[in-house]
C-alpha cells in the first residue's frame, strides 16, 4: 500500500520539488496550497490531488495521512503585516499538529536558520537565539511548541538555511541571490551586491532540502539544523557563477539598504547534528548545484 504525504505550500519553491519527488517514490500524494505565495506551474508535472486551502484557516480532509511535510507559511522576512505573518504561521503549524493527532502522522516541518541572527558561527541548534524578524520569531515559537512534543509524536523540525534551485522564480525578490545574479549575469549586467561583498551565506541546493526532509521521516524527533556548513562570501559567489556561465563581470558594490539590526551577515550552519542523528550530509557542492540549477533555467 502507497504512503499517504501531505505537503502543505506544496505549490511554493520547496514543496513543489519535495512533492514531485515524493510521487516519484511512489508516495500517494495530497498538495495543499493557497497560492498566495506559489506557482501553479510548478505543480504541471504532478498528477495527485491538489487542494486550494490556507492552512492557518480549519479544514476536515477526507482522507488520511501517515506523513505530513508542513512547508507552507508567510517566509518573506520583510512581509510588511508582522501580525499575519505570525498569526499564519503559528495557526497552520497548529492545525499541522492537530491532523496529525487525529491521523497519527509523523510530521516534518520547515524552520529556518534565520532565528540564529548574528549570532556564533557555525551556528548550532542549541545556541542563544537572536530574532531579527516577526518571522523569525514565528519560526521559533514553532520550534518550541515542537519541543513540547517530542515525547507525544514523531515530529522533526528541518532550520532551513540559504535555499537555492528549480520553482523558486515565482518569488520574485526573495528569491535566492544565485537566481537574482543569475538573471543579471546572463543579460551581460554586472552583478549587484552588498559593499563590500565579504558577508557570508550558506548556500544549499534544493536537492539537498528534498533530501532532509526524506531522511526526517526516519530520525528521531528534534530540531536540526539544514545546511552544508560551507560558507560562501558573496565575492566567492560571483566568482562562482562566472566561472559556471563562462563570464567576466565584476561586482557592481552598492550600499547595503537594510538595517544592520536586522540584516544576518553570515548564515554559516553547523550540519552535526543533523549528521548524527538524521544521516542526513549536503550531497551537492556549490558550483556543481549552480551548473545543475542553470541547466534547469536554461531550459524553461
């Protein structure tokens, strides 16, 4: 018999690639979008069943599930209503817990690394946290509502870090920097980055986040960190895409707009602990996921 998934934002940048691979592996697959946030066309190649709903709001489904991988929420850090994005996001992680009682499911979730700040890195799952952001701050109290869980269900929480690949396009400026320099690069523009191009990311290909969430089915509760522990200033990234694209464009250094209170300079993670207890270990090195990722692009 099939596994019945949820995948809720199963039309966004994530869960759009986490469900297609799903039905590749033969799970029989419910998506759940309200596509506020998505692309309907990054669903073209899925057969199951996809349901328009906002996920914050209740909803009796008539079937049952054994995993649900909860990817949907407001994640644009600078979405300008701070009650909606929270209020969204804790409400849909509720209801996420509720049909999991009701079904008993393992349930997998997205976090994000953006609730260490700037804080120590590498950054690791049990330092101090430092909140930016009303999303941050939605993403750790779901982090802690979890924690409260353990000892009742199977639930996993995956801290997200810089998220690059196929289907993100639809998100327009929070879109990945690989995608945004990218699309400047191949127009012959020279590249747009922060002064002086020396903050640091942890850039992680799609690939690699369909395959945590995987290996969270099998782990045991907790939440883990998602990242390659590689960081990538975003010098070296220029450097990067001109080698893959076969280019020679200099950054173009433009001042920072953002406030530095808010702004995480380095997103370096420390993967341990996901290592240890997950088996989960970042396959793709940055210039073999940027080749992957414009061969894609290339071909739309």
């Amino acid at each position: 018999m099939a596994i019945k998934s949820l995948v809720t934002g199963g039309a966004g940048f994530i869960g759009s690639n986490l469900a297609l691979t799903l039905e590749k592996l033969g799970h029989e697959v419910v998506v759940v979008d309200n596509f506020q946030f998505a692309d309907q066309t990054n669903l073209k190649e899925f057969k199951g069943k996809v349901i328009s709903l906002d996920v914050s709001t209740p909803y009796s489904f008539s079937s049952s599930f054994d995993i649900i991988f909860h990817q949907a929420a407001i994640t644009d850090p600078r979405y300008p209503n701070d009650e909606e994005t929270f209020n969204k996001n804790i409400e849909g992680f509720k209801q996420m817990i509720s049909l999991a009682d009701r079904c008993e499911a393992k349930l997998v979730y997205a976090s994000t690394a953006g609730l260490y700040g700037n804080g120590l890195v590498p950054m690791k799952e049990q330092q101090e946290k430092q909140i930016l952001t009303i999303y941050g701050r939605s993403k750790l109290k779901m982090d802690e509502m979890a924690v409260s869980l353990f000892s009742k269900r199977h639930i996993v929480g995956l801290r997200y870090f810089n998220v690059f690949g196929p289907r993100e396009a639809h998100k327009g400026r929070p879109a990945s920097m690989i995608y945004h320099l990218y699309q400047q690069m191949k127009d012959g523009k020279r590249p747009r980055i922060f002064n002086w191009g020396e903050q640091i990311r942890d850039f992680i290909y799609v690939k690699d986040i369909v395959t945590a969430n995987l290996k969270a089915v099998d782990a045991p509760s907790g939440v883990y960190n998602v990242a390659t522990g590689v960081g990538t200033s975003f010098n070296q990234l220029v450097k990067t895409l001109n080698e893959v694209m076969n280019t020679k464009l200099d950054p173009e250094y433009f001042e920072m707009p953002y406030d530095a209170k808010t702004y995480q300079a380095n997103t370096q993670g420390d993967p341990t602990l996901a290592e240890q207890k997950m088996g989960f270990k970042s396959e793709w090195k940055l210039k073999e996921a940027i080749e992957d990722y414009l061969q894609w692009l290339q071909k739309k």
